[in-house]
C-alpha cells in the first residue's frame, strides 16, 4: 500500500512543543510581553522566518532579537535535559516495515540536534530540514523532496504529521496524511485520518494490522 512513510518531528515523534511552548512564553514575559496560549498556538509548526513575520505584526514593538535569544537559551537547555519520544514513536518506526525519512521545518542542525538526543537519527534513510527547500511547509516541498530522494511516487507515501501546517503541506504533496494533534488541537482539515495517537493512526491507515 506504501513506499515509503514520512515523519514530521517536532511534536510528532518528540515531545519538544511542550518545552517551546514553555520557554517561549517566559522569554515574551521576560521582555514585557505576556503572551497567552493562543498567541503560541499560532506559531506551532511554523518555520522560523514566518513566525518571525507573526510576531512581528502582533507585537511589533517587541525586540524580537533579544526575545529569541532569551527563548533559544531556553529551549536548549530544555532540549539538552532530554527529549522524550511521543507515544507510540519507538514502535511505529521499528515495525513500519517500510523506507522511513523525516521531514522537519527545523534547520539541518538543529533537526540531526534532536534526532541524536532523542536517540532515533539512525531510523531514517533521508532527513528533509528547512535548509533544503525553498518553500517550506504548509508548501508541499518540503514533502514532494522527500518523496524525489526516494524516486517513489508521492501519493503511496504516508505522512505522519501533528500540525495543520504539517498536515497541509502533506496533503498538497498528494500524499496519505495522518494527523496525530499534539498541543494544538485538530479537526483534521487536511488529513485522510485524524487520529489521538501514533500508533492508532498507523493502523487506521493500514500501516500496521488493527
């Protein structure tokens, strides 16, 4: 049924949201701006040049620089305390049965980064990071890459993804998109299934048996 399966990261097969979630609001807070979930939300599953432009037209007297580094210092110490696999990851990714790349609107460093703390990097054949599109996600690029370096057909290549900027640009690429919410919840717009976990939606999608 499929060539290939496709993972976001963020979110999707890590638990890292949670902790930007948590650095990104005392960092807006450290500088005089007390952001609510909401104003979070928005940014989840954006690369970081579009949130930038976000943040920019909500609080556009905010210094945006010492914001981030203030957020980034954060983040990394969050990130280096250890990240854990969501739900279901370390299954899905030994029993897929199938080619596995990861597709992540985080920098290549950052992306290889994570995928080493968390102890996974060694799953994946290809790994697709903001630095090797031009359009990233919700653009379908970033997808329709990752089914090129393969040479498989994108429509027989499944997406797990937990974002509406993921699912989207999965869905553009003409790929079968599982949406798993994590931090932001989903009617599932763009996905063929909406699902509460990994491994729920691996089967409702006929990747593994039911």
């Amino acid at each position: 049924m499929y060539d290939a399966v496709f993972f976001d990261l963020d979110g999707t097969l890590i638990d890292t949201e949670s902790i930007a979630m948590l650095t990104g609001k005392a960092a807006f807070a450290a500088h005089g701006h007390a952001v609510d979930d909401a104003f979070m939300h928005a940014l989840v599953g954006k690369d970081e040049p579009t949130s930038a432009r976000l943040i920019r037209a909500a609080l556009p007297h905010a210094d945006l620089e010492a914001v981030n580094r203030h957020w980034r210092a954060g983040f990394a110490a969050g990130v280096d305390a250890g990240l854990a696999l969501k739900p279901g990851a370390e299954e899905l990714l030994a029993q897929a049965g199938r080619p596995l790349a990861l597709v992540t609107s985080t920098g290549r460093v950052g992306a290889h980064r994570k995928l080493a703390i968390a102890g996974i990097a060694e799953a994946f054949s290809h790994v697709v990071t903001l630095d090797d599109v031009r359009a990233p996600k919700p653009a379908p690029d970033p997808y329709l890459l990752a089914a090129e370096l393969f040479g498989f057909d994108p429509a027989r290549c499944l997406v797990f993804e937990d974002s509406e900027t993921g699912a989207e640009a999965a869905h553009r690429a003409g790929c079968v998109v599982v949406q798993v919410p994590d931090v932001v919840p989903s009617e599932g717009r763009w996905a063929h299934h909406l699902a509460p976990d990994l491994l729920t939606g691996a089967r409702m999608a006929g990747l593994l048996r039911a």
